[in-house]
C-alpha cells in the first residue's frame, strides 16, 4: 500500500486546563516530538505487517529528516517519495485539552511554478502499482482515483472536518472509492443530517462501502450486506492525544486487507490500531530527536512507573486504562491526513 499527502512535525503537548489567552502562559507535565501527516498511516500499516510505502516531498528541512528515519525504523519505503532542496515538511504544534486538541500549524510555501501533487502521484502510481492506496478527497483528486481504478489499485478514501465546504467535490472522489473512511461527526456535515442512521441512509445512493468510525464505540460498516456495528477490537485506554489515531486506524484496516482478512475482521484490528494511537502523544508516538525528545520520554515512563507502584493494571500499550474519550477520527482538517 502507499499513503499520499503531506508529511508534518510534531511539537506535542500534553493535557493543559485550557488554552492561554493573550499574554498568557500555561504549563503541561508531558511533551514530545513526533511526526504525523501521511506518514501515520504508511507506518501504522507496515507495523501491521504489510509492505508500505509514503509518497510525498521530502526536503531539507528537520521535519522531513524526522521523517524518513521513523520511516526507516518502521520499514516504510521512501521509493515514491521526492526528494527536494527546500524546506517542505509542515510544523504543527498541538495543545491536548478537554478531550480534544487545538493546532497552530505552519506549511512552507511552494516554489513558484511547482506542478500540483497529484499529477505526481499518479506517476507513481502507474510505476509502483499499489494493491490499495490511502488518501484525502480534494481538488484534483477525482482524476488520481480514476486512474487508479483503471489500473486496478483499490483506494481507501479519507475526509477532515471542514472538507464538508467542498461537498460536490468530496462526493465526486467517494463515488470513485472501494471504501470512505470518515468518523461519525465529518459524515454527518457532508450529508447534513443529524444521526447517523438517517447520515448513513442518505450516503447509501453514492454506492461505496463506508466505514465510520466512532472511537471507544468502534466503527460501522454500511455497505451492500447491510450496516453492522464492529466493537471488536476495541481496548480500554487513557487518551492522551487523539492526533493520527484515524490514520492508524485506516493503515492497520489496509494491512488486514492486503492478509485477505473480511472487512469486518479488518475493522476490529483497526479498532485496535487507533486506541493504541490515541494512548500515546504524537500521530505516530514520540520520536527521539536528540536534545528535545528526552523531556516526554522521561514523563512518560514516571506515569506508567506510578500507575504500576499504585496497582493500576497497565494494557498492552502501558497506560492507565480508561475508557476513550473521543472519536479515533477526529483528525485535524487539510491535506495534513492527521
């Protein structure tokens, strides 16, 4: 499978009582550096065991260098990707809080003239041939899923909050999708409606299967068979930062799909997938960048030490176990893919 989109780094902040106003300065016990954007679900997917490949712009600029070597340790190709002398990786800076994240965020500009992304990437897809591909609906998009249909790929299609302003657009890509992937709050925007039942009634005539995900309640499949409700799969976790948990939530789904899994079995391992991303910070958990990470990984073992000095049984994931509190989709908006 290959992830197509942006890549961003991630200077991440733990759980603060509210967000500072002006001239105002506020204090969080957890911090880390990680990466996220397209990246989280190429990494997520090869963690998963499949082949995984990122197809985006890789310049010289720190974010793409933390990057390509959390791909390299995940064993994410780099092959589709450009290589660039400019500064091309996002910086986000997140702020968990009240169950939610807020962002500020910086992308570099584009060098004049630069052709638009998605003419490259159906270059690479016509040289890679991907069995399934992971990206964002948008402007030029629907030509990037016509062709992959032509040549056989499958594409997993993904949607942020505020995607609903361009819904003729979206609607158009979805038609041309295997499977959309949005959480249960962007579906209902796209198709203004107010519950989910009458949301999934009414995304029934654009003909391709969906599924929504719904966080600690796990996700809905509504497709030809029927609409079924996958809990499956869901663990008890403490939610430190919901960023990416969506995009691990697709990769894992795809990797289960390429092992020939049933959508439904695939589902309860994404389940898995996007609580084990929202019990830790950052889209794809912290990344040791010498001489700013090492804050957050200190914290992070002095929580999970006190929660076992004090009896509290730890997951897989080594945190506290409560319930989650928030959708696994409830990615932050743009071609980010967060």
């Amino acid at each position: 499978m290959i992830s197509f989109g942006s890549v961003f780094l991630e200077l991440v902040f733990g759980h603060v009582p509210a967000l500072p106003g002006p001239g105002e300065e506020i204090f969080t016990d957890e911090f880390a550096v990680s990466c996220g954007g397209a990246v989280t679900s190429a990494s997520a997917a090869a963690d998963a065991g499949a082949r995984a490949g990122l197809c985006t712009v890789l310049g010289d600029d720190l974010g793409s260098g933390v990057v390509a070597g959390h791909c390299g340790r995940h064993g994410v190709s780099l092959s589709p990707s450009l290589r660039t002398r400019h500064r091309s990786a996002g910086v986000s800076v997140v702020l968990n809080f009240e169950g939610d994240r807020a962002f500020v965020t910086h992308i570099p500009p584009r060098p004049a003239g630069e052709r638009p992304e998605t003419a490259r990437w159906r270059e690479v897809l016509r040289a890679e041939r991907p069995r399934w591909c992971y990206l964002r609906a948008g402007e030029g998009v629907a030509g990037f899923l016509r062709e992959a249909r032509s040549l056989g790929a499958k594409v997993v299609l993904d949607m942020s909050l505020g995607d609903e302003n361009q819904r003729g657009t979206l609607i158009d890509c979805i038609r041309l999708a295997d499977v959309f992937v949005p959480n249960e709050e962007e579906l209902r925007r796209l198709t203004g409606e107010a519950t989910l039942t009458a949301a999934l009634a009414a995304a029934a005539g654009w003909g391709t299967t969906l599924v929504v995900k719904r966080g600690a309640d796990g996700a809905v499949v509504a497709g030809p068979d029927g609409v079924t409700a996958v809990t499956s799969g869901v663990r008890r976790v403490r939610v430190r930062d919901l960023t990416g948990a969506g995009d691990a939530f697709a990769g894992a789904m795809i990797a289960a799909l390429l092992r020939g899994e049933p959508l439904a079995e695939a589902v309860a391992a994404a389940n898995t997938a996007g609580g084990e991303a929202a019990a830790r910070l950052g889209a794809v958990g912290e990344v040791d960048v010498p001489g700013i990470s090492t804050v957050g990984q200190a914290l992070g073992a002095a929580l999970a030490g006190s929660a076992a000095a004090a009896g509290v049984p730890l997951p897989a994931g080594g945190e506290p176990a409560v319930a989650a509190e928030r959708g696994h989709g409830a990615e932050r908006g743009g071609e980010a893919g967060r």
